[in-house]
C-alpha cells in the first residue's frame, strides 16, 4: 500500500537539494513524513525509487552517480552521540524509520559548518574534537538542530549527509553533519525498526556494492536485526 499523490521525482530534487549540499547554504539533512498509509515493503520501494531518481539528479549536476554501499533492516534501541556512520568521505544515509511506540529523539550536528569556523577540516575537526567526548559535544550544541516532527504513528525518511570532505570553493564536496539518536523508552518487547541504505558519490558507471538480488530481498524481507 502505498500513497497515489507521492511524486518521487520532485521529493528527490526537494532531498538532494537539501541534503546533498557543497555549502552551508542548505541543512545537511531532510525529514519526508510518508504519512501512515503505506506498508513497509511499499515504504522500502520509495527509498529505492527515491534514490534512483536522486542518482539522476545527481548525473546531470556533476557528472558522477550515486551507488548503495549497504542496505539492511534493524531494531536500533541504543542511544548514540553524534557520530558519523563509517563510509566514503562523500556518502549519504537514506534511514526509513517504521512507526514504534518507542520514544525516541533525533538530531543533527552541523559538524563541517562548526570545522569551517574554526579554519580545519571536519577530518582534523573529529580528531581534535571528538564529540564523543564533552568539550567536543558542547562546541557543537550552538550547530545542532532537534527534529522536533520525528513521529511516533508515522513512516518517515530521514536523508543525512554523512560526508567527512573539506570545503572548497573550487571542487565541490558534500558537507556532512553528525547524527544522534536518544533512546527514551528502550523496550526489548517492542521495536524501533529503521530500514538503512548507505549511499556514495561515485565515478559514472560504478556499480552498487549490493546486487539487484539483495536489493530486492532489502525491499520485500520481513527479517529485522537486532
């Protein structure tokens, strides 16, 4: 089941624009609330649609493509700090979070904003100061954003740029932002699903690192790690 008024082909352009950014003109990141009339393999089917269509954008603005690093399907309780997920230094995360009756809180840390500020690179930014860590979380909480529309009863999208590139005016990179995700209610007898692609920037004509076959399986499995 899946809503008859989605129009991937503009939410992609509205998503890459926001998210895929070369600058500091854009957030880093986009929230797509898909309502509650949808199932989970439809829901999974529009993350694979959208990100074809993104790879399309993307071809005709800088003549590479996006290619999926990973897919997969998990029950997520933990709470995090801000972290990047490990990837390419221009990568993409597309999370599709399923409806759970757990509460849950989300934000974004505009980490490579906070790194052009001070004249480093995010690189030299993580090493120096790791927001693992206090004094490297409390520099980054005047660049953070609360998702205060993260809901409970619908399915949702979150696209974050997951980028560790410098800036440059001359050969334009992603910038990336940080993620955190507080777990409030942590419940081993519910779940907290969140199907998660991990997307590159990459050469025109790379392939995916997952084949058509487990892209597929991606879409249709009922199975969820915990």
């Amino acid at each position: 089941m899946r809503p008859v008024s989605v129009d991937v082909r503009s939410i992609a352009a509205d998503i890459y624009r926001r998210a895929c950014r070369v600058s500091f003109e854009e957030p880093g990141f986009c929230v797509l609330n898909v309502g509650h009339e949808i199932d989970s393999v439809a829901f999974r089917q529009l993350m694979v649609d959208l990100k074809r269509e993104m790879a399309a954008i993307h071809e005709s603005t800088t003549g590479k493509t996006l290619a999926y690093r990973s897919a997969a399907r998990f029950d997520q309780q933990e709470t995090t700090r801000p972290h990047l997920d490990g990837g390419p230094d221009e990568s993409l995360l597309m999370l599709g979070y399923e409806p759970s009756e757990i509460d849950s809180e989300l934000e974004i840390s505009d980490y490579a904003k906070c790194a052009f500020d001070l004249g480093i690179s995010p690189k030299a930014f993580m090493a120096e100061y790791n927001p693992m860590f206090k004094p490297g979380y409390d520099m980054l909480r005047p660049y953070t954003t609360s998702i205060p529309c993260f809901s409970k009863t619908d399915y949702q999208i979150v696209c974050i740029n997951n980028s560790c590139s410098a800036y440059s005016e001359s050969q334009s990179a992603w910038q990336g932002v940080l993620h955190t995700a507080t777990i409030l209610t942590p419940d081993e007898t519910s779940s907290r699903v969140i199907n998660s692609t991990m997307i590159a920037s990459v050469p025109a004509g790379t392939a995916d690192k997952i084949d058509a076959e487990e892209l597929s399986d991606f879409v249709s499995t009922s199975v969820v790690s915990r």
